[in-house]
C-alpha cells in the first residue's frame, strides 16, 4: 500500500465513519551499524496521537523492546514473533540488493553479455519493484499496525511519538490470576479450591485447533535438520567442484580445455549460492513460524489457565456459601463469625464475576487472533517462503545447465575441423 493509496483512503475513511487506521512504512535502512536503524513513516487517523504524519528513526533494538512491551502488557492480544535482523547484501559496485538478490545478480550477469540498452532499462525498472530486505519486519509492522486492539496500546504510540527513540518497558511476569483467601484460611485452602479443566469443559474446536497448531510444530521440527542436511551437502558438493577444478590445473589441463576449469569455477559458485538462498528463504522461514508455533501454543495454555483460575474461584464460592448456609442452620450464630462468613462470600462472588469476564474477554479475542490472524498469516508466510525456495532454485539451476552448455560449445568448437585446421596451419 502506497502513501498516495493511504491518503485516498483516509478521506474514505473520514467520510464512512469508519475504523482509525495506523500505517508505517519502512522507507530507509541503514545498514552500516551494528544495530541497523531503521527510518519509518508514520500515516496516522487515531484520535488519540497528536501528529498525523512522522518519520522516525528506530534500531532494531527498539523493535526488539516494543515487541517485548506489547507481550507483556496485552494479555488478550496476539502478537507475532519479531523477526530476526535483516543481513544486507551488496554487488560488486557496492549497490544493496533486495531481497531476492538471486534475480538481480543474474540480471546484471545477462546485462554484461548484452548491448541492447532497453531491455537494460527495463530489466533495471523491474529490478527497483522487487521487495527490500527488511520486507519481514515491514510485514509484521503492517500486522501490528492493523491490529484494531493493538493501535490503543500506550506503549506503541510512545514509540511512534518519542523524540528521542528511546523505549523501556517493565517485563510482567505474567502472574497466574489466583483470588487471594482470607489470611485466617489454612494453607491448604487453595489446594482445596483448586480446579482442572477436563476436555469436555471446552468446545471440541478448542482442541482440534490446539491439535493442529501442534502438529505443525512438530513437522516443522522435524523438516529443519532436514534443510540443514540439504544445505551440508550443497557446500560439500560445491566444494568438490573446486577442487576438481583445483586437480584440472594440476594434471595439466588448462592448456588443452581451459573451459572446463572456467566451468568448475562457476558450478562451485552458483552452488554456494544455491545453499544461501536456501537458508534464507526455507531455513529462516522454518525457523520463525516454530518460534510463532510456540507463541500460539503458549496462547492455548494460557487460556486453559485462566479457565482453570474461574473454575477455582466458582469453587471457592460455592465453599463460602455452604459455609453460610451451615452458620444459618446452627442453633448458636456468632456475630462476628457470620459477618465473616458474609463478608467472604460477597469477595468470591466478586471474584469469581471478575474471573468470567477475563476468561471471556481473553477467550474471546484470542479465538479470533488465532483463527483470523494466525491461521492465515502463516500459511500465507509459508507459501510465499516456498514461492521464493522454488524460483530461486529454478533461477540458479537454469544458470548452472547455461555453464555447462557453454563449456561443451566451446569443446565442440576446438574438435571442429574448422579449427583443427586451422590450428595445423598456424
């Protein structure tokens, strides 16, 4: 989505009542620090934020604290994963390539071979569509931004706002909600009031979704060593073609068949090329989705904690009104004791409503996360990370059946007659 595309749409917006919106957009990284910085624009329609339009300088480090204040003071909220830092790539000119590096190299490589100045230009126009490095960290600002529960977080607009850039946030340790007894109770009071959630206490869509996301998990898991092998034997293989090629001068061919060396050389190169690309697209992909598995799954479990939590403050409740109902049947009612009695049973109650109102609230919008932002953010990463494996494998291979065809041309050349006679005369 375009600045000029956001601003149409704001006055849409306007008119139609609709929504605020929050749009950033990563227009400039500066990659020549150790901490890489990145300049975002800021487009914003929420009333709450006293300027409209900025553009600011944030490290990735204070993406790392944002992420971190938004985990600890959402507790209804879906957040993914940050991703890992961008690495910036340059040619040999020292121009930053984008992030499908694999396309631009080949394009500058048919470019030398070629004289024809319009397709240079529209190769080079094609090039500047291709998407940045920090294309990651812009998507998961586009689904912080988007977030309607997220854009009211005070932490995020102070990082949008603050002058100076820096953002520190207090880690919640995210305590287990437990309604404190009265101090009079034993210790064995809330082991007495304790509840576990049985699997017929939730809807069966709890645990079929629950089943899913741990599947992937596993698969996951076990496709990563799968992709670390591959990628081995990529570097092992282009490590043998160099010293193929390293033999080759040795036993004295670069006189008869220089090509065949020249061939080597490039098979070694376009292999390592091929093991990069391959971590970089399924081997970070992988990666991450397993660290959002296991925010997912950590999600799941925290809401069979809260339902815990309401079922053990429902239990309490139910104790402190047997225990007035037995002071009314007794004969001799202390005052105090009754007051006591009544007194416990009112901040159960209170409890026990509060308790409700946070499993459904959190139940509630964690449902909606998972199944409208989880769900399909990941098979839309997972597709796409795919996507970018298979063409950059295609790209390459096509480059090393060019080497090879070149290499026999140039053979079948030299073994012409043309050229034996020729060389006979010289």
């Amino acid at each position: 989505m375009s600045f000029e595309n956001w601003q149409q749409d704001e006055l849409t917006i306007t008119n139609n009542r609709h929504l605020p919106q929050l749009f950033l957009q990563i227009t400039t990284v500066d990659y020549n620090r150790k901490d890489p910085v990145f300049w975002i624009q800021a487009l914003i329609t929420l009333v709450k934020y006293r300027h409209k339009q900025r553009r600011i300088p944030r490290y990735y480090s204070e993406l790392e604290k944002l992420h971190g204040h938004l985990t600890a003071t959402l507790d209804d909220v879906y957040i993914p994963v940050l991703p890992i830092c961008p690495q910036a790539k340059y040619d040999k000119q020292g121009h930053l390539l984008s992030r499908y590096w694999w396309i631009e190299l080949i394009d500058k490589k048919q470019r030398q071979n070629n004289n024809n100045q319009e397709e240079e230009e529209e190769e080079e126009a094609e090039n500047q569509l291709l998407p940045t490095p920090d294309i990651k960290i812009q998507r998961w600002l586009d689904r912080i931004a988007n977030h309607e529960r997220i854009q009211q977080s005070e932490g995020l607009r102070e990082f949008i706002e603050s002058e100076v850039g820096l953002f520190m946030y207090k880690k919640n340790k995210n305590k287990k909600f437990r309604p404190q007894l009265n101090k009079k109770k034993p210790n064995d009071s809330k082991r007495r009031h304790s509840a576990t959630v049985k699997n017929e206490d939730l809807e069966p869509e709890f645990w079929i979704l629950n089943e899913q996301i741990d599947t992937f998990r596993l698969y996951l898991g076990r496709l990563q060593p799968c992709l670390s092998r591959v990628a081995h034997e990529q570097k092992g293989s282009a490590e043998a073609w160099m010293d193929l090629a390293s033999i080759w001068i040795t036993y004295g061919g670069m006189e008869r068949h220089p090509e065949l060396f020249i061939a080597c050389q490039q098979i070694h190169s376009i292999e390592l090329l091929q093991e990069i690309a391959l971590n970089e697209t399924l081997g970070e992909e992988i990666e991450y989705q397993i660290k959002n598995s296991i925010n997912a799954q950590n999600i799941m479990m925290k809401r069979l904690s809260i339902l815990s939590n309401y079922f053990s403050s429902r239990k309490r409740t139910e104790s402190s009104l047997r225990n007035v109902e037995r002071l009314k049947s007794s004969s001799n009612i202390d005052r105090n004791q009754a007051n006591d009695a009544i007194a416990e049973l009112e901040y159960a109650r209170r409890i026990e409503k509060d308790a409700l109102q946070r499993y459904e609230r959190i139940d509630s919008h964690f449902d909606e996360d998972l199944e409208k932002r989880f769900k399909p953010q990941t098979a839309s990463d997972m597709i796409s990370s795919i996507r970018e494996y298979a063409k950059s494998q295609l790209i390459l291979e096509k480059q090393k059946l060019i080497a090879w065809q070149n290499m026999l041309s140039r053979i079948k050349h030299q073994s012409s007659p043309t050229s034996l006679s020729l060389s006979s005369l010289s």
